[in-house]
C-alpha cells in the first residue's frame, strides 16, 4: 500500500486584528518532508502516528507538507494557495496512491475561501479520483460543511475540549482506514445541524455525559465513530455552527438517522451546555475566600491566543491592580517589548513599562507601571496533549499595590496558557498565588484543575467575546441559537 499524508490548517477568528500570513505558518508549523524532529507540534503527531503505523505494516508514506499557523485573523490568499498547491503538486506527484490522509483543523477562513479546507479536500478528490479513500482527523472547533464531508470517506473529530486525545483519535481514523482499505469495513459520513453558537468543555456536565453516551454507541449495530463538531463561533463564514458527524459501516440512512437524533438531542441542552461566564468583578469577588490553601484559577476566555485573540488585554489586569488583589499573577501576557525591557533592565530591577493594550480597542488600555523584574528565562516551554509548546522569551514583572503585589508574566511568542509552567518557566510560583488568571478558554484545564481550589470562566471583552447572542456575524445561512429563536 502507498499513502500519502499532509497538514493544513489554521483556526480562524473573523474579528481578530492579526493577520494569518506565510510567515505564522513558518513561526508556528511548517514542515516538510516529514522533518518533524524528535519533539512534533500537536499538529504534527497525527501525521507521525500515521506514518509508525504505515510502517509497522510495510507499507509506504510518501510525506506532503505540514502547515499550521498560530490562530489569528483571516489567512492571506497568497499564502493558503500556495501551501494548498504545494500539497496538490506533492499528491500528484505521488500518484497513483491507495489512501490519503489529512489533518486539517477546519476552521480555516481564506481570503476568497470562507471554507479553505473544504476547498482543500475537493481539489484532492479531483486529483485521486472516487475510489480512494480520503480520511481526516478535525479539531472539534472545525466547521463541519457539506463540502468537507462529501469529498470525505473517513473523517474523525475530537471528542475532548480541551484537546486531549488527539492521538486516540488518530489511530481511531487508522483503525477505520485500514478496515477500509482490507474491506473489511466500507464507512460512510452523515451529519446533521444542531443550530448553535457556543463554546462547550467536555470537563462539565451536561457535556461530558453527552460525549460519553455518544461515545458508547461507537462499535454497535453498524456505528462505526461518532463526533460532535462544536463549530468556532468568531468565524463568520456561513456554515459555522455545532453539527454532529456519524460514520456507519455501509449504510449511510443508519448513520444520517442517529446524527439527526444526537443533534435534537444535543441542541435541547441549550445553554445549560455552556459555562457560566462571570463579569470580572463578579469573578474576583467569588475568587475571595475561596482559595483554601490551593489558587483559584480564573480564565481570560475573551483574550485566549488559541482562538486568535492576541493574548495581551488589560482588562482584567486593570481591575486586579485597581482592587488592590495581592496574591494574583497573569499569564501569559504577550508583550515583547515589555520583555525586552525586562531583560535590558536584569534581575531585580525596577522599571518603568507600559504593559499590555498594543493590538487595538479589544485589547483595551495599555498600561503604565512600575514594577521590579522578579524572573527572567530564555526560550520557555510548556507541555500540551503530548507535544511541547514554545513560550519564548519571558519576564515576570511584580506590580505593588495597596493589597499586595501582582505579579505579571510577559512573553514574546503569542500562545494560551495550557499548563502551570507557563507561570513556572518565569519564576512565578503558581502554588504560591492566591489567584491565577490564565488566559485559554479550556486548554488550561487539564493542567491547572489539578492545582485549583477552583475554576472560573471569565466574560472579559476582548476579541472571543462569550456574548454568543451578540457576535456580529454577517454570513450565516440560517437561525442560530442564542442568536436567533430555534423554532
């Protein structure tokens, strides 16, 4: 057998002032060749999977390029075609191929393409033909579209927010691949529309016991995978929305019967499926009291890098040194110029910076403050789902106030918190702070729950606004609740 494997992908946020060019693809991933060295992206264990398993059977792995770029704003049209092209010339180049498998994240929105890899994937059909199979592995925030679906023979959507099980889900598409390709099993896709905006973390019920239900029908009565794609709701392209994916073994009325009945039953959750965001006032007052020897953790949802926000808002920072919160920490709050100061000044210092507040109004305000430089590390790292993730340069500034010092950790590559040691890598003790602000939606989860007296999703502005029924989306094609009444 002859494979051939590559990655595209990028989550898209309409409303983000940065910019998705070649040059966050080459900052983020961009690998050719199957050069993933020795610690791959997250975007890139799939593919390495892919080809251990290939290989443990003799087969052949002919490696297309590997592209994902940091989410941000809208992906040039430059720089999508020429990576879709390269990837089209390396999969001719290849042919004739028995399989192809991709990993795409599918909430990427290009300049002329609200569905760039649904765009992808029919050019790939076109090249191969009706016969051989094409299968994905989709984050959970993709845009699940006709057009993805029907040039799919296989695709697989992660069942975990936050993103835990990308491997398991990688060999899942495996699993059903090599059925697929020994005849053993003959899969086909059906969908159906919950109508929804929202963002849905599996750690919380209702959710959890709904993933897990779903999960349980996998591997009876001719269901083969069951995925629910929660949509990315700041991509304004107009198939975004929460849709659930079934794939049945030869019968697609068997599939298109149990999406359609996960779907009523998912869109009954309503808002009972999405957390409680507090103001921030709100959630500083509940973090009060609370901590009992462990931190509360507070998360910065408007301003989560991994949704394409930049990751430097002030909002919350604001109100923490205006009431005085002594014991608190940020992190991490990309500013590399405050970093660089940092850095100039060395240990111990005293300096004043404006922190914060560069990248536009969702930002809010910069900052001017005094602050001694309390830690410094080169080239920081933070684990996630199995893969290592860069945090750059940092610098942990101690902001005094009349409650205490705030301590504020800065950085100079732009990504979320996932894990405690994005506070550690720059000196800040996290187990020694009364309350972490972390800004993620719910990739921190997994790291920070088991250090937390308490978690607390956070309705700050900023460019990932949880005001779901007020997102000013233009393209939608149909009702949208909380926009817009179900019935």
């Amino acid at each position: 057998m002859k494979l051939f494997t590559a990655c595209l992908g990028t989550e898209t946020n309409s409303f983000s002032p940065i910019p998705t060019g070649l040059d966050l693809f080459a900052k983020t991933m961009l690998v050719r060749n199957g050069a993933f060295g020795e610690q791959p992206g997250l975007f890139g264990l799939p593919l390495v999977h892919w080809r251990s398993r290939a290989h443990a059977r003799g087969w052949t792995v002919v490696e297309g390029t590997a592209a994902f770029a940091m989410p941000a704003g809208t992906t040039t049209r430059t720089a999508y075609e020429s990576l879709r092209n390269e990837i089209l010339d390396q999969l001719r180049a290849a042919l004739p191929v028995d399989a192809v498998l991709l990993n795409l994240h599918g909430a990427m929105i290009a300049d002329g393409y609200p569905d760039a890899e649904g765009d992808l994937l029919t050019h790939v059909r076109r090249l191969v033909g009706p016969t051989v199979p094409i299968a994905c592995e989709l984050d959970l925030h993709c845009h699940l579209t006709a057009a993805k679906v029907a040039a799919s023979d296989i695709m697989v959507i992660y069942k975990e927010y936050p993103h835990v099980d990308v491997i398991e889900r990688a060999e899942e598409v495996w699993r059903l691949l090599e059925a697929r390709l020994m005849g053993t099993a003959h899969p086909v896709l059906a969908w159906a529309d919950c109508a929804m905006l929202g963002l849905y973390p599996t750690t919380r019920e209702p959710v959890r016991g709904f993933v897990d239900r779903m999960t349980a029908l996998e591997g009876q009565d001719g269901i083969l995978s069951v995925s629910l794609a929660h949509g990315f709701p700041w991509g304004d392209t107009p198939e975004v929305g929460t849709r659930v994916l079934v794939c049945a073994d030869g019968d697609r009325a068997k599939a298109q019967a149990l999406a359609d009945r996960l779907a009523a039953e998912f869109r009954a959750l309503g808002a009972e499926a999405i957390p409680p965001y507090l103001a921030i006032d709100a959630a500083l007052d509940r973090a009060r009291g609370r901590g009992q020897g462990k931190p509360v953790v507070l998360a910065d949802v408007a301003d989560n890098p991994g949704i394409g926000a930049a990751g430097d808002s002030t909002w919350i920072l604001k109100r923490l040194l205006e009431r005085g919160e002594g014991g608190a920490a940020v992190a991490p709050l990309w500013d590399p110029s405050s970093v660089a100061v940092a850095w100039d000044a060395g240990m111990g210092a005293r300096i004043a910076v404006r922190i914060g507040g560069k990248l536009g109004p969702a930002s809010g305000q910069p900052l001017d403050v005094e602050a001694v430089v309390v830690g410094l590390s080169r080239q920081a790292s933070q684990p996630f789902g199995g893969a290592i993730g860069p945090l750059g340069d940092m610098a942990t500034l101690r902001i005094g106030t009349h409650g205490g010092p705030v301590d504020v950790v800065v950085n100079t590559y732009r990504t979320q918190g996932f894990h405690p040691d994005c506070f550690a890598a720059a000196g800040c003790d996290p187990h020694g702070k009364r309350v972490l602000v972390v800004k993620s939606s719910q990739h921190f989860y997994a790291g920070f729950a088991p250090i937390a007296a308490e978690v607390i999703y956070v309705g700050a502005p900023g460019t990932g606004s949880t005001d779901f029924a007020n997102l000013p989306l233009t393209t939608p094609t149909r009702a949208l609740w909380p926009r817009n009444d179900l019935d």
